[in-house]
C-alpha cells in the first residue's frame, strides 16, 4: 500500500505543477529560474519522448493502460520482496498515469521543465519520475545479476 501512495504523491505533485503553468503561464512563455541554463517554459506535446509519435493519442491511451495494468500485476507480485523494485514501480506508475491524464482529457502533455543550457527537449513531473523510476529499476537488476554471478 505505500507504494500506491508515493505512485499518488507522484500523481498529484505532476499535476499540480501542471495546472499552475496552464493557470498562471502563456503557452511559449519562459521564465527563466537560472538564465541561459534553466528555465520554466510552457509548451504542449501531442507525442512521446523527444516529440516522437506525433498525435498518436489514443495509441498512447491504450499503450498506458496495458502498462498500467502490468505495473500494478507486477507490484502486488513483487510487494515486500523488493522494495526498490516495488518503489521504481512506483514512481513509473505515477507518472505514467499523470501523462494519461492529460492526453485523455486534453489530447496533449503539459512540459514546462526545460533545461536551455543542453537544448534537452522540455519534460515535465512525470517524465522524471519515468525516467528515475526506470533508472532504479535497470540499477536494481543489475545488483541483482551481479549477485547472482558472485553465488
């Protein structure tokens, strides 16, 4: 169960930030946090990942849901045993449902992080807690085969 409320935290924390830039930002509008390096920008995705599958939105609706559906399967599989595995679930699940949420309700993603000084395409609360979540995941299986070599 707390793995459900840090995936909720995640959830809440993504759409919160968003509703505050559709409220409070012009779309294209940036302000920069730290000039030149940093910046709040409110842009619209109509894709995945680096803008890629363009209006593809109800692929992307039943795409989640299967993910979704198999993140939950696999955490209540998983539950105690790992709990990191459990907590990189987590954060993927957040996230995943925080961007379903808006391509089911507005046919687009809400981005506002933008990181000017790579030129890293703008992401948002979601996509980090993806990526995190995939990063733990990845780190945990590979401490795993390595202990499974060393047994």
């Amino acid at each position: 169960m707390f793995y459900y409320f840090i995936a909720l935290l995640v959830f809440a924390l993504d759409q919160l930030t968003k509703w505050l830039v559709v409220k409070y930002m012009e779309l294209g509008q940036s302000i920069p946090i730290i000039e030149g390096v940093f910046h709040f920008t409110s842009h619209r995705n109509r894709g995945a990942a680096f803008g890629i599958l363009q209006n593809q939105r109800w692929f992307f609706i039943l795409i989640t849901v299967a993910v979704v559906a198999g993140i939950i399967f696999y955490m209540r599989k998983v539950g105690k045993n790992k709990p990191l595995v459990s907590f990189s679930l987590a954060l993927i699940l957040g996230g995943a449902i925080g961007n379903f949420i808006d391509r089911l309700l507005m046919g687009e993603v809400v981005d506002f992080l933008d990181f000017t000084l790579i030129h890293y395409p703008i992401f948002n609360v979601a996509d980090s807690a993806i990526v995190v979540g995939v990063g733990l995941y990845i780190f945990d299986t590979l401490k795993e085969m390595m202990a499974e070599r060393k047994g």
